[in-house]
C-alpha cells in the first residue's frame, strides 16, 4: 500500500438541498470559513459518534450533551471566547452551569439533604 499523503482529496456528490444548507451553516458560523472545512468537522464527528456508540451502547459520552442556544446568547458567548475569557464554548457553557448549579447555597442545600437523609435512616438488626 502506498504512503498515504498527509492531504488526500475525494470527490463528494451532495444535492443541491445539501449544498445549500451547508453554505448557510458556512456563512453563519465562526468556526468555518469553507465546505471542506465543515465537511471534515462532520466526517470526523460522525466517526467519533458511531465509535463511542459501538464502545458504550449509548450515542453521547456521559457527559456530553447537545444544547441549542438563542443566537444572542451564542454570539454573546463567541465574543466572550474571541476576547480571550473563555477558550471554547464548551468551556463557557460548562461555567455558566457549575455557576448557576453548583454555587455555594445550592452546594450547603444538597449537603443538608444528606445528612436529614442519611439521620432519617434507621437501622434494623437482623432477628
């Protein structure tokens, strides 16, 4: 089998519907600038999917999660990663989350549910 070159090319015949829904996904998004571009993210998603559905029986790791966001809070949260506070949106979604779940009131809130659980408990000796 020959080397195989770090950029092969393939012809892909796409619809017309296709073509135009993926140039419109192109003019909107930030992340891609051409067809090639969101062909490979897509090629490359569609793998990472099926192998983790065949590892684990499941679709989506734990945890990870689709989301759909308003485009006002999507472009609010691009210009918070193009300025540098965040590096990706994952990595701002994942903060909004653990700041709107995991703050400190809800954190003492939780805590004080366990232990009333775990003090509500009683144990029974075997007979």
């Amino acid at each position: 089998m020959s080397d195989v070159l770090e950029n092969e090319r393939i012809t892909l015949r796409l619809d017309s519907d296709i073509l135009k829904l993926m140039d419109e996904f192109v003019a909107g998004s930030r992340e891609f600038s051409n067809r090639s571009q969101l062909a490979r993210a897509a090629v490359s998603a569609y793998i990472d999917e099926r192998v983790t559905s065949a590892e684990d029986g499941t679709s989506r790791r734990p945890n990870e999660t689709v989301v759909l966001l308003p485009p006002l809070v999507l472009d609010t949260i691009n210009h918070l990663v193009d300025e540098g506070v965040y590096t990706s949106i994952s990595e701002a979604l994942a903060d909004c989350a653990r700041h709107q779940f995991l703050h400190e009131e809800h954190v003492e809130a939780v805590k004080k549910d366990a232990v009333q659980q775990r003090s509500a408990m009683k144990v029974v000796p075997k007979t």
